[in-house]
C-alpha cells in the first residue's frame, strides 16, 4: 500500500517486523496519517449538540416490563461477556495487572467478575462464555490467575484474546519511538482496538459459529457490570444493534465521557477531544448530566457487517506521554466511540447501581467501605441502607501519602465506615485505625505535617475540618 508520508512507510515496516496482522497495520497507519493531516482529536464544540429524548432509553421503564426480563433470559445463550483487561495499576504504582489488586475480603477484581458468570450460569442453566481482552503486559499474568478456575472455560472457547500493539510516535519526528528497551516502544492502542482484535484473533467467526449474537463488554474495575436480562430483553425487541450504558454524572467523575450528538448522529464525547477553552462546559453537570459508564451491548452480526464494508472510522484520541525522556504520543480510539458507526444506536440511562470503577487508591477506599456492598451475584452495589442522594462518596487523598497501593494499605489497614458520608478529604500522613466512622462532609488534616500521625480505634468524624 502506498502511503502519502515516509514515516508511514517506517511505522507500516515496524509493524511488519512485529508479525502484526496487515488490516491491524494498515488501519493504524491510516489513523496515523489522519494525525499528520493535522486531526488533533477535537471536536468542534459549536457542532455538538445533546442527544435526542428518543436516542437514551430510560432503564426504569424497562424494569417493569416482565416480558423484557423473560426475553432476555431466553436470549443468554446467544450472549459473550467480555471484560477489558489490558491494564496496569500504574496509577496506584504498581506495575503488575490491575484486575488482580484485592477488592473485597482478599478478593481480587478477576475473582469477583469470575464469581458473577458462574452465578450467571448457575441462576439460569446457560453457559454462556466469558472473555477476557489482556495485553501483551497483562496476559501471562491473567491466565496464571485464572488457572484456578477451571470450570470457567465452556463451548471450546479460550478464556481471553489479546489486543493489539502499536509504536509510540515521536512528537518531534513523526517516526515510531526507538529505544533500548524494545518494549518500551509499543502501546496498546486503546479499547477501541476490541473490534480488530476479536475478528482478528478468529474468535468473532467462532463465537457466530455457536449461535452468539450479542457481546456485553465492560471494564474489568467495574464491578457493578452484570449482565443484566432486562437490557438484554430490550435490545432484541428493539432492533437495536448498539447500546451504551449512562448514568447520572456526580461530583465524583464530573470527567467522564458522555453521549451528545455530533454532525447529525450520536456520538461519544471525551475530556481529551474537548479543546480547553470548553473544558469547564464539558465538566458541567446541568449541561452534561450523564456520563458512559462504558457498558456496551453489541450485534456480533452487525459488527461484521460494518468490517466487510471497510470498518470503523471512528474519532482519534491523541494522548501525549513521555518515555525514557522522549515526548510522544500514543494514537488511540475509545470502545464506545463505536457508538457513532453502529447504525440504530441507542443509550440507554441505568442506574448509578450499574457502574462501580476504581481508578485510584481513593475509588478502592469507597468499594472497600460499608458505602458498597456486595450483592447475591457477586456484583458490587450501593448500600441500600445509604441515602441515594448522597450520591457515591467523593474522596481526596494526599498523593504524596496515599498513591501507591503499598502505601495507601500501610495506612488504612482496615475499612472505613462511610455509609454517611458525602465526601472525605486527607491532608498529610495520617494511619487509620479499626472501626473509624465518617459522616457528612469531612476534611481530616494533620497536625503536624512532617510525622506520621494515628487515627484512634473508633473515632468519629462529622462534617467540618479535623486536625489530628
């Protein structure tokens, strides 16, 4: 193929040399060269518009339709579960796979989403499959854990598929990174690569061999993804071939992407395609009230149509790193900006109950507290003994004390009880006792910012701010 820049010719070689599969090669040179086309990524803020009432199907008038729920579960043999797994917990400081941090009791992310399929298959006598899509980081690691469960693999299916890996780009030169470290040169190409790697791993062809029809794809650090028959249900009664989960934005993730529609079809909007002039309109929760909880619910058969006309053009995400003190950037594509290929797609508002992500040390203190708890399908909820209006927990902790997962479990041994409270802010190096209670909006702050300070057995905190 013939490409308009030399450097794509070097990336396309790169890639060759890697055995990456030619469509993985020739759709990531064709991004690249939007990149050097000047394509930054944005989009243009006076062209986005909100969703139509019709295009976001509430949940709540779904739920009381018993046929819908029949439906679904009629269905279940004709659905995948996957999960992304392609992360590190590097923003906790670890450099090993995020889906094996504990959660819950010494339960990993891995082994509550295990734990829910089985509880799945069990409650309606259907095995229906589950994927994990690693990494080339994450794989190994994955498949040692999941060694000890046996029963999980069904259908002659693997247990997980890995995404692709594409060079990281030179700022200055345009030319794929080299460095020493050879790994250091390559990056996943966001969770939008899911729709390559499933057909090119040979798994969409075998998975419409037995009769699937729908893929339910999630996170693997959310925990309140189940597969809900309700949904389910719908989606075959509607005709729909694309679905994406929204839920009500909170102060806790004011940055999370949302559904507008764009240039007359819906669209996935992210905080990196906002130009910064808008950000504080994108953070607005009256102008932007709900956010992808990136819950998607996908026709194998439509996907498949859309690669035989010549795939998916979906937005570019340019997000800038630096590696071994060379700036660079990585080309990337988001699963749900698919939303805007997929003729018929719909959103579809869930409740807050749907999502539960940890992205920090502060997402893991709430999951780990009486905020959360952990229901009979192993799925992690909202305590329904907590007032719904109080929204999830909005916590601040002092990163220079409570980043990395190591330090962060030095100094809260033990959960804390947040069933009331609105928000937590910690200021300094404090450790916490057993059975610490916080209610309302608190900001706990030490008194003697060079020393480690304790937090006594039993304290309680109410709103206002706290020297310890």
């Amino acid at each position: 193929m013939s490409w308009r820049y030399p450097e794509t010719d070097a990336i396309a070689a790169r890639m060759r040399e890697k055995r990456i599969a030619a469509g993985v090669s020739e759709g990531f040179c064709r991004l690249y060269e939007r990149y050097r086309d000047g394509e930054s990524g944005k989009l243009r803020w006076e062209e986005i518009e909100r969703p139509r009432p019709e295009e976001i199907v509430r949940y709540d008038a779904l739920a009381v339709d018993p046929e819908l729920r029949a439906r679904g579960e009629r269905a279940l043999d004709a659905l995948v579960v996957i999960r992304l797994n392609g992360g590190l917990g590097t923003t906790m400081d670890l450099d090993s796979t995020k889906s094996l941090i504990p959660v819950r009791e010494g339960r990993s992310f891995l082994d509550l989403m295990v734990r829910q399929v089985l509880a799945l298959r069990a409650e309606h006598g259907v095995l229906v499959p589950w994927l994990a899509m690693n990494s080339f980081r994450t794989e190994a690691e994955t498949e040692r854990a999941l060694a000890a469960y046996p029963e999980l693999a069904v259908r002659g299916l693997p247990l997980g598929f890995q995404q692709n890996q594409v060079p990281r780009i030179e700022r200055a030169t345009g030319r794929p990174l080299t460095l020493p470290d050879e790994e250091a040169c390559w990056a996943p190409p966001g969770h939008g690569d899911i729709y390559r790697a499933l057909p090119g791993t040979g798994l969409l062809e075998r998975l419409r061999a037995l009769g699937i029809r729908w893929a339910f794809v999630a996170n693997v650090d959310n925990l309140g993804a189940t597969v809900d028959p309700v949904i389910l249900g719908y989606l075959e009664a509607s005709g729909a071939s694309f679905a994406m989960e929204v839920t009500d934005k909170s102060l806790a993730d004011v940055k999370g992407g949302t559904l507008v529609r764009y240039r007359g079809r819906l669209n996935l909007l992210e905080g990196a395609q906002v130009e910064p002039a808008h950000l504080p309109d994108f953070h607005d929760l009256r102008t932007f009230s709900v956010f992808n909880t990136n819950n998607l619910w996908w026709r194998l058969d439509a996907l498949e149509r859309l690669l035989a006309e010549g795939g998916l053009e979906m937005p570019m995400i340019v997000n800038p790193k630096r590696v071994a003190g060379v700036e660079v950037v990585q080309l990337e594509q988001a699963m749900g900006a698919a939303v805007g290929c997929f003729a018929g797609a719909i959103g579809i508002h869930v409740p807050r109950r749907r999502i539960a992500p940890v992205k920090a040390t502060c997402d893991l203190l709430a999951l780990r507290s009486d905020s959360y708890v952990v229901d009979e399908g192993f799925g992690i909820r909202p305590n329904p003994a907590r007032d719904a209006a109080l929204g999830p927990p909005v916590i601040v902790l002092d990163e220079r004390y409570y980043r990395g997962l190591h330090a962060f479990e030095a100094r809260f041994p033990h959960p804390l009880s947040l069933l009331r409270c609105r928000s937590l802010r910690v200021e300094g190096d404090l450790r916490f006792g057993r059975g610490v209670t916080i209610e309302g909006e608190v900001t706990l702050r030490s008194a003697a910012p060079e020393e480690a300070r304790v937090v006594p057995d039993g304290a309680r905190f109410a709103s206002g701010v706290h020297a310890i």
